[in-house]
C-alpha cells in the first residue's frame, strides 16, 4: 500500500477536516463578518462528511506515520463519536452566538480545529502525537470559553482554564519525559516492551503525571476544578461542546494509553483510575446537590459521569472497555439533549441558566417538559432508558473483574445523583409556572427529540451501539 | 571538560528559574527568565544540538522573553497584592511541595533505565550530515504528522490572538488616505453668506 | 408482505397516537382503518399461500435484538400454517373493529386516541403471533396486555373502569409470572429460546428431573405447567378469569376485538404454538384438560343468570375459551385452534351484535330493560340471531350442515369423548362440555329472548321496580353507568331505539358470513383429510397420539348428544323466557341460595378479596406505615438525607473560585497518589 493510498484509506478524515478548516478560513476573512452563517453551515458539512468518511471508510487496522498515528475500530468507533458531538454542537451554536452578537465566524473554525485534534488524539499512538492532540484541542477550546471576551465571567473562564491547562500540559509532558527517560522509546509499544517485571519508580511517577494530565482533559476529581466554573462562565453552546466532544477524546486516549502502553503494570495503574472513579463519582454526586445553575448542575453531572465510564477502565479488561465506549456513546446523546434543553431557556430574547426558571415548564412546554424529563431520568440512570444501560455494562464489568467495593461505591453514588436529577423533573412538572420560554429554533428542537428518541429506544434495539463497541473494544486487545 | 559546563549550566539554569518565581521584582524576573533560556541553549550546545540552540536563543530570548518584558514593564501589575495570603498558604504549600520533592528525590536516587534504553534513545548521527540538513531530512518525512499538526497549532494560537484581542469599534477616528486625497474644496467647504450684525 | 403486515398497524398508532390531536379524529379513523384493510387483505394472501397453497413456512430475521452470553434474541417473523390462521383472525376482525368503531364511538372526543391504542394493540398482537422465540412473543404478550389495560381504561374518568383495568393487569401479572419463569425454565433446559432450537432440544430432555424446593419434578412437566400458568392468565381460564367480565367496562368493540376473538385466545395460540413440548409432558396435558373443562362449566353456569348482555357474552367467551383448552388437552390441537378461528367469527359478531343493540338502546346495557326489538332493529336481531346459531352449534349431525360453531364445538367434544380411553380426566372433559352445550344455548337464547322479545321497556323505572327483588346490590352496581359517558346529554332510553348506521351494520354482515360458513367450508383442512397439507408440520402431535382417527371411531350417540342438549337448551329457554315468563322468577325464588351463588359468579371476586386483596393492603399498609415510615425513614434517607447535605456543602465548600485553589488540589492529588506508590513501594 503506497502512502498515498493509505492517507486515503485511513486518514481520511483528518484530511478532509484540516483542507476543509483552512478553505473555512479563507472564506471568513474573504467576507468578513457577514461570513458566519455561510462557515457554519460549511463547518457542520465538513464534520458531517469525516462523518461519512468513517463509515463508509475501510475497516482495516493500520499504523501511519511511523506509528505515530493508528486506525483502528476503537478509534473509529470514538471518532464518530467525537465528531457527532462536534457537529451537533455546531448545528446548535448558531441562533445562540448570533443573537449574543458573538456571529465571529472563527467560532466554527475553532471547533473544527479542535476536533482535528480530538481526531488526532484518540488515533495517537506515541507520546508527541499524544501531546501534539491534546494542544490541538486544548488551546482551541481556551479560545472558545472565552469568546465571549466582553463578559468578564467567560474571560475568566478562559484563563482559569488556560492556567491550569497549562499545569497539567506540564505534567504530562514531565510524565512523558519520565517514561522516555525510562525506556529510550516514544512509542506506546515501545514502552510496553521496555517494561518487564516490577516497575520502577520513575516509571509510576511518569504513569501518575501523564494520567493526571488526561485526567484534567476528562474532568476526573481531583483535576475537575476548573469544570464548574468554565461551565458556568462560558457560553452555552461552549459549554455544550465543552462536556461533549472533548469528553470523548480524552477518555478514549487515558484507555489506549493504559491497555497500549502499561499491559504489563495493570495493577498499578489500575489503583489510580480506582482511585479517580471513586473520587470523580462521588464529588460528581455530591457536590451538585444545591446548585442553582443548570449549567453547574451539567458540570458536576459530567464529572461524575466520567467517574462512572473510568470505573469500566478499571475493569481492566476487554468487557469493561466495551463498557467504557458504551458509557461514552449514551453519554454522548445524553449530554448533547441536555444542552439541546438548556439552550432553549431563553426568556423574552434573554438566555437563562437558573433551574427555577425551569419552573411549571410541562405547563407552558409540555412536550420540551416531557424530553427534558426523561433525560434528566436517564443521566440518572432510570431503566429502561439508556443511561441504565450505561452504567449497567461498566458495573458488570467492574465486578466480574471482582472489583465489589468500586460497584457499590458506583451504586451509591447512582442513587445520590438521582437525587439532584429527579429535583429537575420535580420542578418541572410540580412548581408554579416561570414565565414562559421563547419558541426555539428547530435545530434545538430536533436535536432534543432526537437524542430523547434514542435513550428511550435503546433498549428496544441496542445491537448497533453493543456491537460496535464490542468490536472496538475487541481492537485494543 | 563537557562535564563540567553541563553541571554550570545546569545549576544556573535551575537558580535561575527559580529566581523568577522569587524576585520581586517582575522586570527582574524576566530578566532571570532569559538568563535560563541563555543556559537551556548552552546544554543543547553540549548535547551537539547547535540548530536548537540558535533557535532557542533567537526565539526565545530574541523574541518571546523581549515581548514579556514590553508587557511586565507597560502592564505595571501590583505584584503585592498578588502575593497576599502568600504567608498564610505557606505551611501546607511547603508541605505538599516537600513531600513532592522528597519522592522525586527517591526517584533520582533509584533510577534505573530499562535495558537497551540508551541505545533506542541514541540518535544515530550521519557522517556528513549536519544537524540542521539532518533537522530538515527527518521532519517532512518521519515527523510529517507532527509537523503538520504544529502548524494547526499556531495557526489556532494565531485565530485565538486575533479573535480575543481584535476590536473593531465603531466610531474610533482612523485616518483614510483615499478619503483626504479625494477632499476637493468645493465638496468640503460650504459658504454662508450671513447678514452683517444678525447674528448666526 | 409480511413485514407490513406486522408493521403497518404500528404506522397507524404511532400516526394516529403522535399527530392524532393535529390531523383529527376522521384523519386518524381513515389512516387506522384503511392500513388495517391492507393488512387484512395482505394476510389472506399469506393464508392462500402459505396455509392452503404451496408455500413454505419462513422465518426471516430482522435484525438481532440482543446479544448475551448464550442468550441470543432476533426479531424475526415466523410465518407458517398456524401463524397465517392468526394472522387471518387477528386482521380480519381487527379491521372490521376499526370501520365499526368509526360508527360506534362517532361522539366520542377522543377518538384519535382510540384508533391508536386499537391499532398499537393489533400490532402487539401480530408481533405476537408471528414471534419466532418466546422472548419476542413475550413482548407482543406484554404488549397485548398493555394495549387491553389502555383500552379497559379508555373512559378513565369513570373509576369502574380504572378498577377493571388495573384489575386486568394486575391477574395477568400473576399468569405473566409464570410465564416469564416458564421461559426462564426453558432457556435453563435447552440454552436456548428459539423456537426451531428448543423444539429441536426437547424430545432430548423428555424425562429429566430438577430438584427445586426439595422435590423432584419432571422437568418438562415443569417447564409447560409454568407456560400454561401464563396462558391461562391471558385467556381468562378457572381461577384466573376474574378480570375478564370485569373487562366489559371497556367500549364494546374492545370487547369484541380484544376480550373475544383475539387476545384472550393468546393462551390458546400459546399451547398450540409450543405443542412439540406440551406432548412430551403429559401431566400438563392433563392439567391443561381439566382447567379447561372446568371453565366451560363453570362459566356457563354463570352466563345463565347475568343480566347485563355483555357480561353474558363474555362469560360465554371464558366458557368458549375452556372448549379450545380441552381440545388441547387431549392432543388435539388443530381442533382447538380451528374453534379459536370460527369463534372469533361468531363471537365478535355476537359482541359487535351487541354493541348494535346498545347503541341502539342508547348505551342501556341492562337485558331487563330491553325487549322486544326484533322489529326495531331488525337487521342487528337477524345477526344476533346467526350468532347464536352459530354460537349453539347449530347443525344436522353425521352431515356436512351446519354453522361454524357445530363443526368445531362437537369437534371437541367428539375429542373428548375418544381421549377418555386413555386418560379418565378426558371423560370428565367430555361430561362438562357436553353440559356446558346445553347452559351454552340456554344462556344465549335466553339472551336473545330478553333483548328482542317480549314486551318492550321504554321506561326504566318500571324495568327496575318490577325487578327489583333480585336487584342485588352487586350486579346492579354493573347494570348501572355502563357506557354511560357518551350520552349525559340525550338521557337513558327516552328515545325509540333506532337502527345503528351503515358503517355498524357492514362488518356484522362480514362476520355472519364467517359465522355460517367458517366451519363447513375450512373443516376438511383444519382437522379432516387435509390435515397435513394444511398445517405442513407447525402443530406437533407425537407418535402415539391419534386423536384425529380416535374420534371418528366413537360410538354414535356421543356426536348427537351436544346436538340434543343444544336443543333441549333452546327448549328451555324457550319455555322459560317466551311460553311462560315469569318462571324465571319463580325458579330464583325456588334456590335462592343457588341463583345467589350463581349470579354472584361463585363468589370468586369475595373470595379473592379475603384471601389476596384485602391481606395485601394490610400488609402494604404495615410496610408502609411501621416498616417504611417509622424504620427506614426514620434511620435511612433522613439520617443519609442529612450526611449527604453535609457532603454536598464540603464539596461546594472546596470551589472557591481562586485559580491557585484550584492548581494546589491538583498537585496535592498527584502527591497523594504518588505517595500512595511511595508508600506501598516501602511496605
């Protein structure tokens, strides 16, 4: 297979978003601020073919680029995902930016952006293209918290979020280079090879400081304190990308990097996500309870959601990473449906953020009521909606890998954020009515009665989402 | 010989850098900052990287470090105040900072490196080829994606820099050439002929 | 073909049941209907082809439901003799339903919804029956079960009817758990739960034990028991038939669709579909026997005195019901499934009959206040009439004349009669069906006596004053407020009654077709000499069951003795309700404590309400109240409640909104766990 070919076979995606990014590009500065509407509408084209591309793309395993890049069905199966958040969170961007006056077309160019490095990142087969990805992604998505750079709290948002993205860039490149030092080699399989027997202790550190640097990306406690208050602070449509996209990478990175490149330290690194999972469940469960911003609430939901998909890490097998991109999948739609909801909390032309205003909404709205609610029902895991699911494979994981101690923690933790799930629902349904939402534009509505469409059908027809994961999780092994 | 430039460097490097956090003075902590720089190119110089060195040094010190120094000296940041509450996080800060170092301790101590390490890590050096030609040979083939990819980067460092700080203000005064060469005296001036001792 | 069969009900639903409020009520009636029509039009296609032509029996997959371990579930829709015969009842009768309905509830306002749940009921009911593992066919089990909930409840603002809904849910839940641990039993036996794998894995597992609650079982035996459990929930058999009169709460083309000729009949497809392991359990077989046998008698003796005319069909249709079970019992399965096909016919006639007959009353249920509508409502009283006929099983014996009913109903009985050689529980059988024949045309006669003859009672008051000593308080509690929602505005019967519209009249007139000529026309291929080309081997009979052959060997008087108590009930009837009225009175007079027995329907509701319903609320209400509230509240969520507010603030507590907050977590986060290596690294 000549370069050529193999470019075409399996970088394809990449290739059509990094050409495609830079025509965007033109087009913008060509027509300046009136440019918006039309690079968005090209931005969500252009995801939407990478989409197509890896459907339709080979279904072969390669290695490119002097194994610094990989394709194979995991990634595949975690790029779908990453551009699908991309895409919809584009699709939805739209009315919000424009009617905050922040129609710049750079917005979709930087998701674009970013989303070249997700790819790049979950493909990522040695540490620079490791690092390269998560840059990519990271300082695209500095820029976008603070977009809205005349409002002081996305500003800051965007540094909090610069500073300490930069601390934990720090700590995985010294982690990166403890595990070079250690083994001569940048390659995942290198490494791999190079650790035989007991690890030494340089080695753990450089396995601590790199999963802290990932743990950052995905929000896992203790490195999630940033999440709340870039959540709060950034524009929705960010914050929708924030929580989804990203999301995906990362903890599609953090499982390739355990399985590819300490196979032979499993009981090491296995203690820290234990270790990330309970702390991240937990704070997740916890720490919502109270608040009143629906944004925060989403926060410390996706902390504690991406507890739940690391306890399937810590299964540390073939079933809990099949567990752990089933987790992302339904995690996916839930969060995308939810931002679909909060974007369209706009009263009298003005955004809202706060759940009281969510008020009596089955009332004014009784349709947005009723898939608000059952999203809010599946975040909690309720059965039969897809959520339970979701957790069900990572606990079946956890404890066929005889982990009793993380499931029940994981149970518990369930049962204590139903709590602040279900206090949405109560209020949507059983207060006095807030004044009435504005009629939102179709793309929210579509993508909330979408996304509501697929969690209450899953279970009718879960093969698709199952197989694809299981062969996924079948590629890392 | 080498050695004991490497242990120089090295030492100020390290004093350096922590000269930056530590002075008061924030002119003086960039100043600290391109001292290190100037040390970081003087190990690459003994590690046989000269091209590294000349970009670190012109990059880096020609460039960055002047920028930062443009900005501390305009910005006149209260450091100050910055530093309250300094004193009060001390004891744990130091703790926490303690125990790192300690461990890291452990770590130089114990080092080990897997076998056939140095030999993978080793860059296998060309007669013939010098660093820069050798540079150039490996980062458009070997290193394409890597190449690629920090260019996105930029290319993104360089939308973020113009989105968050590039303002077009309506109603600031700018001077447009075309309009004053295109200023005729009949389109500018208008004349009144006002009736003496009316007033206007 | 046969994809949109089963599919394009659920088209209809989910228009009807989404956009119903925008498109309208006549939208909704003409999408329902019309798709209904294809779909009853596609499945006599398949019925000529695959049942009466030459075609071959299918299954294909749809798509793989799920996949676990050793458990895998398809969607796929088996097509063969038995499930073209069910699919033939299912479409056909639901089809007329939906054009009838479009006359019978024209002033109801929520007809969009209506046609939805009609049409979401036949599509669990075509998923049902074209099931190709038990798991599919639970879902369409639960699906039935759901739709039938729906609509029992569909006047949800009258509590008799919420009551009678959840009561129908409720029993089957105990029929349902049998049959979920009957399919539990069965993947356990043979890993597996398709159909072709577990036929093919049961005459292997004939004869093995299971050990549970300290006893041996046969296995097998088992297994089936637990299925039927399921079945009989569903058709409403002996102990499990308290919902089904109860079930009449519902509008009456409910009655006739779901209550008569197509859902309660479930069990009955159930046992046939799943012959190969019924045969290789005798006991069951036995059991499944004597239930049957029991509830025909013992409905019919209850239909005898029933004055609401519903209520006497539907316990006819519990006593029908008893008929095909008994066939099943003693083997043969054809004849039970041949009086499930002309007794949807018939039956549904009879309930859409009634319906007629109500309507035309204006939504008077009470036989007692009916009367002499024969020339009122003439064509409604011929259809009745055929009904009956058919219902009796009116025919010459030892020639091919007949209605539907004579050929399939002394089918059975002749059946009975012939399994008694080997099994005595078939001449109890035999002895109950053949009595059951005559309270069966006593009770119908009785009610077409009641609704068409006799002087007619415009006014209620006087219907009810010179009734008024055997107004117990129960079944007047049901002569009241049925139907009633529909007609605050034109009052109880102060008009003539009057001839129901075309669209009513149209599908009876389809039905008393199928009524008369069902029977002689499909006798031959359903249990005659066209036997096996007509089933092609989806019913299942073991080596030494011939069933079939038994029964024409049998002496003489056993086949005109069901056509001897047929007419000695009509005698009866005749006497009592035209010769003499008033003999009626005088026979209730005479065993009150029987009548009471009788109409009271055994004293099963009371019985259950001692022995289950009211213990469970007692027990309910102490967990409720002592173990819930005082325990668990008081220690559980309110201590936990309490913790997890403390939990909540530590954490909120933590983000303080200052970045080197922030930045320091994260390093003490990395020195915890490195020190945790550190630390284990020493040990």
């Amino acid at each position: 297979m000549s370069f050529s070919t193999a470019l075409a076979h399996h970088f394809l995606p990449e290739t059509i978003l990094a050409l495609g990014v830079l025509a965007l590009i033109l087009i913008g500065a060509w027509r300046g601020t009136r440019a918006f509407g039309l690079v968005n509408e090209l931005a969500a084209g252009l995801l939407g073919l990478a989409i197509l591309a890896l459907f339709f793309g080979q279904t072969s395993e390669a290695s490119l680029f002097e194994g610094a890049f990989v394709d194979d069905a995991f990634a595949r199966f975690v790029k779908v995902l990453t551009l699908v958040g991309s895409l919809v969170t584009v699709l939805m961007s739209r009315d919000y930016l424009q009617r905050a006056k922040l129609g710049n077309f750079e917005f979709p160019v930087l998701v674009v952006l970013s989303t070249i490095g997700m790819l790049l990142l979950v493909s990522a087969d040695n540490l620079i293209a490791l690092y390269l990805g998560i840059e990519l992604m990271s300082l695209a998505l500095y820029v976008a918290a603070a977009f809205d750079r005349d409002d002081a709290r996305a500003s800051e948002a965007g540094l909090k979020y610069f500073v300490l993205g930069a601390l934990s860039s720090g700590m995985l490149l010294y982690g990166a280079s403890l595990l070079y030092g250690f083994s001569g080699t940048i390659s995942f399989d290198g490494i791999a090879k190079a650790i035989t027997g007991a690890p030494p202790l340089g080695v753990i550190f450089g396995l601590v400081f790199v999963l802290a640097g990932l743990a950052f990306k995905m929000s896992a406690a203790p490195f999630h304190m940033w999440t709340p208050d870039v959540y709060e602070g950034a524009p929705t449509p960010v914050t929708a990308f924030f929580a989804s996209a990203p999301k995906m990478a990362a903890v599609a990175i953090t499982t390739r990097i355990v399985f590819t490149a300490f196979p032979g330290i499993v009981g090491q690194w296995q203690q820290i996500v234990i270790f990330l999972a309970i702390a991240s469940m937990l704070l997740g469960s916890f720490a919502a309870i109270g608040q009143t911003s629906i944004k925060r609430l989403m926060a410390y939901s996706s902390i504690g959601h991406m507890g739940f998909a690391l306890v399937g890490l810590a299964a540390g097998n073939e079933a809990g990473v099949r567990g752990v991109a089933i987790y992302l999948a339904i995690y996916l739609v839930m969060t995308l449906g939810a931002f679909a909801a909060i974007l369209q909390m706009r009263v009298e032309g003005r955004p809202v953020e706060k759940i009281s205003d969510l008020s009596g909404l089955s009332r004014n709205n009784g349709t947005a009521a009723f898939f608000l609610a059952m999203l809010m029902f599946s975040l909690a895991g309720v059965p039969p909606l897809a959520g339970f699911f979701a957790k069900y494979y990572v606990l079946l994981a956890a404890v066929d890998a005889g982990l009793y101690p993380l499931a029940i923690i994981g149970v518990l933790a369930s049962a204590i954020s139903a709590f602040y799930y279900l206090r949405v629902v109560k209020v949507i349904y059983f207060d006095e009515p807030a004044p009435a939402f504005d009629q939102s534009p179709l793309s929210l509505r579509a993508v909330l009665a979408v996304s509501t469409v697929f969690l209450l059908g899953f279970w009718l027809y879960p093969a698709p989402v199952v197989e694809a994961a299981t062969a996924a999780a079948k590629s890392l092994f | 010989m080498a050695v004991a430039f490497f242990y120089l460097f090295s030492a100020v490097l390290i004093a350096s850098a922590f000269a930056v956090i530590v002075s008061r003075n924030p002119v003086h902590s960039v100043l600290y900052l391109i001292l290190a720089f100037v040390n970081g190119a003087g190990l690459f110089l003994l590690a046989g990287a000269e091209f590294l060195a000349m970009i670190l040094v012109v990059v880096y010190v020609g460039a960055v470090a002047v920028l930062f120094l443009f900005v501390v000296m305009m910005l006149d940041v209260d450091f100050a105040e910055l530093r309250q509450g300094f004193s009060k996080h001390l004891p744990v800060g130091a703790a926490v900072g303690a125990v790192v170092l300690g461990e890291l301790g452990l770590v130089a101590l114990g080092w080990q490196s897997a076998p056939g390490a140095k030999e993978a890590a080793a860059a296998p050096i060309v007669a013939g080829v010098s660093n820069t030609a050798a540079l150039g040979q490996v980062l458009y083939t070997k290193y394409f994606l890597f190449f690629q990819a920090s260019a996105l980067v930029l290319l993104t460092a360089m939308i973020g820099a113009i989105v968050l700080t590039l303002h077009h203000r309506p109603g600031v005064k700018r001077q447009k050439i075309e309009e004053q060469n295109a200023r005729t005296r009949d389109n500018v001036i208008e004349i009144k002929k006002v009736p003496s001792r009316a007033g206007v | 073909m046969i994809q949109a069969i089963v599919f394009l009900p659920l088209i209809g639903f989910l228009i009807a049941g989404l956009f119903g409020r925008r498109i309208g009520a006549r939208a909704s009636e003409l999408v329902t209907t019309t798709l209904l029509f294809i779909a009853a039009g596609f499945s006599w296609i398949v019925f000529f082809d695959v049942a009466l032509g030459h075609g071959h029996a299918s299954a294909p997959v749809l798509a793989n439901w799920f996949t676990s371990g050793k458990l895998s579930v398809d969607w796929a829709l088996r097509v063969d003799s038995l499930t073209a015969v069910m699919l033939v009842v299912v479409n056909t009768v639901s089809a007329l339903v939906h054009f009838y309905s479009i006359g019978y509830m024209h002033e109801d306002p929520s007809r969009p919804r209506f046609f939805a749940y009609l049409s979401l009921f036949t599509f669990a009911m075509l998923s049902l029956v074209t099931a190709d593992n038990l798991v599919q066919m639970f879902f369409g089990w639960e699906g039935v079960g759901l739709a039938s909930y729906l609509l029992i409840g569909f006047w949800y603002q009258k509590p008799s009817a919420n009551a009678a809904a959840i009561k129908a849910f409720v029993v089957n839940r105990v029929g349902d758990f049998g049959f979920a641990l009957g399919i539990f039993l069965v993947f356990q036996l043979t890993q597996s739960l398709s159909f072709e794998q577990v036929f093919a894995a049961v005459p292997g597992i004939a004869g093995h034990k299971i050990h549970v609650f300290g006893a041996d079982f046969d296995a097998l035996t088992l297994a089936t028991f637990l299925l039927f459990i399921g079945a009989m929930g569903k058709s409403a058999q002996f102990l499990l038939h308290t919902w089904l009169p109860d079930a009449m709460e519902g509008p009456t083309p409910v009655s006739a669709l779901i209550h008569a000729a197509t859902m309660v009949t479930a069990g009955v497809f159930m046992v046939a579909r799943l012959s190969p392991i019924f045969e290789y359990a005798p006991d069951t077989l036995a059991f499944v026997t004597l239930i049957g046998a029991i509830t025909a008698f013992f409905a019919a003796t209850i239909g005898l005195v029933q004055n609401d005319i519903k209520r006497v069909i539907a316990y006819s249709t519990c006593s029908q019901l008893g008929y095909m079970f008994v066939a099943e019992g003693v083997g043969a399965y054809s004849l039970g499934v041949f009086h499930l096909f002309t007794h949807a016919f018939f039956k549904a006639l009879l309930f859409l009959g009634a319906g007629s007959v109500i309507h035309a009353m204006h939504h008077e249920q009470d036989m007692r206040n009916m009367g002499g509508l024969w020339n009122k409502i003439p064509f409604t009283f011929a259809m009745m009439t055929i009904g009956t006929l058919a219902l009796t099983g009116v025919g010459i014996p030892g020639t091919e004349l007949g209605f539907a009913g004579f050929f399939s109903k002394d089918a059975i009985i002749e059946a009975a009669f012939a399994a008694g050689e080997h099994r005595s529980v078939a001449y109890l059988a035999f002895i109950s069906t053949v009595v059951a024949a005559g309270l069966t045309s006593f009770y119908s006669w009785r009610l077409v006596f009641m609704t068409f003859f006799g002087k007619a009672k415009e006014s209620h008051a006087d219907a009810r004053a010179a009734h008024g000593h055997d107004d117990h308080t129960h079944a007047d509690a049901h002569a009241h407020g049925h139907d009633d929602h529909a007609h605050d505005d034109h009052g109880h019967g102060h008009h003539a009654p009057h001839e129901s519209p075309i669209v009513m009249l149209i599908p009876l007139a389809v039905l008393a077709v199928g009524a008369v000529a069902a029977g002689a026309v499909f006798m031959g291929d359903f249990a005659g000499h066209g036997y096996d080309e007509f089933w092609k081997g989806a019913l299942y009979t073991g080596h030494d069951n011939h069933i079939l052959h038994a029964m024409h060997e049998i002496p003489h008087w056993v086949s005109y003795a069901a056509t001897v108590m047929m007419i000695l009930g009509f005698l009866g009837a005749f006497f009592v309700y035209q010769l003499a009225p008033g003999t009626a009175q005088k026979i209730a007079h005479a065993f009150p404590r029987l009548y009471r027995f009788l109409l009271n329907k055994w004293y099963f509701d009371e019985l259950y309400d001692a022995i289950f319903v009211r213990p469970a609320f007692a027990l309910g209400r102490l967990l409720w109240k002592g173990g819930d509230g005082r325990i668990i509240d008081g220690l559980g969520p309110d201590g936990i409640a309490a913790r997890v507010v403390d939990g909540a603030r530590l954490a909120v507590k933590l983000q303080t909104g200052y970045v080197y907050h922030y930045a320091f977590a994260m390093l003490i986060g990395v020195a915890a766990v490195v020190t945790w290596f550190v630390a284990g690294g020493l040990r």
